[in-house]
C-alpha cells in the first residue's frame, strides 16, 4: 500500500510540542520528515516527565518520542555564520516547511516566508505561534497553558463557579493545534497541486483554543456577555452531569435532550416514576435542578459501577466512566482499535505509545520507527544536497554543525 504523503519531504525548525506533533503525524503519513535542531538537541529531549507528577523514574523522555518519531535529524547552530544559509539550503528541497519561532528570530536568522520563498517557490510555508505572526503580540512566547488555555477563553469557563481555574494537562492544546496545522498543510498542498503555487499557512495556539469552545464564541459574540461556569450541583439539566458511584467511581451522563426518551428511561433506572410524572418537559427539570441532582446523587451512591454500567446500557442511555489512565490502556475498545502501536528503539528497546489518531484504510500509514538521536542524520542530508565532505567537515569544525 502507498502512504499519502510519499514523495513529500518537510523541513521543521521548530520545538517543543505543537509544531513537531504535527510533524510526527506527517512523518506517520509517510512524509519524509527533517528536524533541525540546535547542536545540544530540542529542548524538549530533556524534559522530565515525573514534573507532570509521575511517580516514576524515567530514563527516557517518551513524549518527546511520541512527537518526533519516524524523522531524521540535522543539527545546525542558527547563530553561527553559515547556519541559516543552510537551513534554507535545505528548504530548497523541501515541499512544506514547518517552524514556531517567533517571528523577530525568523526575521533575524532569514528565515521568515519570503526567505523560503526566495529559494524555494512552491514550498508550503508553515507558521506556528501562540499568538501568530503579525499584531501586538506577534513575539509573545506562549506555551499551550498560557495561549491554548488561559488566553483563549477556555480555562475561564472551567471549574465550579467561584473556584480558581483549573491547571489543566500541558501538551492537550499542543496536540490539539498539531491537527490543525496537519489539516492546513495538507490543504495547501492540494492547493498547490491545483495552481502551482506555494502557499503560506499560520496556525496559532490561541486560535486553535478558540476553535474548541466555538459554540460558546457563537453565543458570546453576539450576547456581548461572558457564559456563566455551570455547576454541577446545579446543571441546567441533571441527566447531563456527573455522579459518582458506591464504590468510588465518577460516571458521566450525556444526554443533553432528556426529553422525550432519556428522562423517563432514566426515572426507570431510578425507579422514581414520580419524578417521570412530575418533570414532563426541561423548564420543569431546570427549575427544581439542584434538588433532583442531590436526589440523583443518592441513586448512584446506592449502586456499584458493574450494575450502574448494565442499567444505563440497558436504558440506552447515553453514558461514559470518568477513566483513569490504567483502564484506558486496558480498554478492549481502543485495543480492538489500535490506537497504540509499538516502538523498536536501538537506544530505548521496545516501547508501546500511541499510533496515528485516525485510520486511512487502504493507506500505509503509522509509526515509522523511533525518534531520531540529536544530529544522527546531519551528513546524510547534506550529502543528498550535494554539499561535499570536505564541507561538511569544515562546517563541524567551525561548530555550525552538531
């Protein structure tokens, strides 16, 4: 089977999260992916998963393999003569160029779009930010906390009303956005393929966040007001809410349209055909909410996950178990999925991490193989550029090389 990406080759300056997620998903395409890198390596290498409160000792950053598998690496010192030259020397090969730096150092290494334009037409010019590339915030810094979370208008809406906002799990927006910059990308490439022409592409961090609290913009940008955080003590419809069961387990309910078949499907469970007597439309269950919800607390605090679990299917009602980590790795929807795959590393032997997040039948896509060592493919590269030993040499010597 062909990979959809065959035959286009994608240059990436670019760390951290976002830009190289993104990356690693056109790598599993079949892109042939090139990571530069300063000589010490992306600083994400060294970043510490037990900072995100594991209580384990890794020897190996797994994230970081996660998001550069399936490249090869250049190191290239951007701050030494010559260093840019070759970074764009590279982009003349390539069909899509991907970077998150922010735009004053695009600007000062030559590496802004009509940099890569000037040597290379037809690329696809990718640029990722937290902010994007023109405005008052265009140098801005913005991790997926600060720009996905808390600027975008999401993390405002979270937590109980009156509560501080919630820390949320770093690398969520990052992954969030990489599917947005891959959907760009691949847009401009058809472009391409239908004009001839390179196309310049900007994803942002904030934007992206913004995207996934669309329908609270919708409704915001024409009320003029900010949406209100919803309780759950109080929902504005009990069936929608989260309860927690007799032997410690958190189950959401999910049927935003109780009537005219979840609520009483649910007073059966409940076995209250009062309560199916009694609220016979939503204004009726909005105005008596946070009373049902304590009566609906008790319900499931009487129950053991196994039987609540059978009743709710039973009821077709719309449900899910608030998952830990262990379970989900367990669950034998996602194996019967396949959304993990294996990794065989000669520096970290044999991994199991996540695959592609969606499936082309009829395509080879997947993990290409491990994250590459900082620098590992620097001559190869060259040398299919046509830049001589002796050059390369020199360069390694002068430290613009890794």
């Amino acid at each position: 089977m062909a990979a959809p990406l065959d035959g286009i080759r994608v240059l990436e300056v670019a760390n951290w999260l976002a830009a190289p997620a993104a990356t690693a998903l056109m790598a599993d395409l079949g892109a042939d992916v090139i990571k530069v890198e300063p000589p010490p390596g992306d600083i994400y290498r060294g970043f510490i998963l037990r900072s995100m409160g594991y209580d384990h000792d890794f020897a190996t950053n797994y994230a970081f393999e996660l998001d550069n598998r399936g490249k090869r690496s250049v190191t290239v010192d951007l701050d030494k003569p010559g260093g840019p030259e070759l970074v764009r020397r590279i982009s003349a090969s390539c069909d899509v160029f991907v970077t998150n730096l922010v735009q004053r150092r695009r600007l000062r290494y030559g590496l802004a779009e009509p940099d890569v334009r000037a040597v290379n037409e037809r690329a696809v010019y990718t640029s990722f930010s937290g902010y994007g590339t023109h405005g008052p915030d265009e140098d801005r810094p913005g991790f997926d906390y600060a720009a996905f979370w808390a600027r975008s208008g999401i993390m405002g809406l979270l937590a109980e009303p009156g509560a501080p906002p919630p820390l949320c799990r770093g690398g969520q927006g990052d992954h969030s956005t990489a599917l947005n910059i891959l959907a760009a990308v691949l847009a401009a490439l058809r472009m391409r393929d239908r004009t001839g022409e390179g196309q310049h592409v900007e994803v942002t961090l904030q934007a992206s966040g913004m995207w996934t609290i669309a329908g609270d913009f919708a409704a915001a940008l024409v009320a003029k007001q900010q949406p209100p955080r919803i309780s759950r003590k109080s929902p504005v419809n009990p069936i929608w809410n989260s309860y927690r069961t007799r032997d410690n387990r958190w189950v959401l309910l999910v049927n935003p349209v109780p009537f005219p078949n979840a609520w009483p499907a649910f007073c059966r469970l409940a076995e209250r055909p009062d309560w199916a007597e009694h609220y016979r439309d939503l204004a009726g269950l909005r105005a008596d909410t946070a009373r049902l919800t304590a009566e609906i607390d008790a319900v499931f605090a009487a129950r053991d996950y196994a039987r609540l679990a059978r009743e709710l299917d039973e009821h077709a009602l719309v449900w899910a178990p608030v998952a830990t980590m262990p379970e989900m790795i367990a669950d034998p929807q996602v194996r019967e999925m396949g959304w993990f795959t294996t990794i065989d590393s000669p520096q970290h032997g044999r991994f199991e991490t996540l695959d592609t997040p969606f499936k082309l039948y009829g395509s080879d896509t997947g993990a290409r193989g491990p994250a590459p060592r900082p620098g590992e493919h620097t001559f190869a590269v060259l040398s299919e550029l046509g830049v001589e030993d002796d050059a390369m040499e020199r360069l390694a010597t002068d430290g613009v090389l890794g």
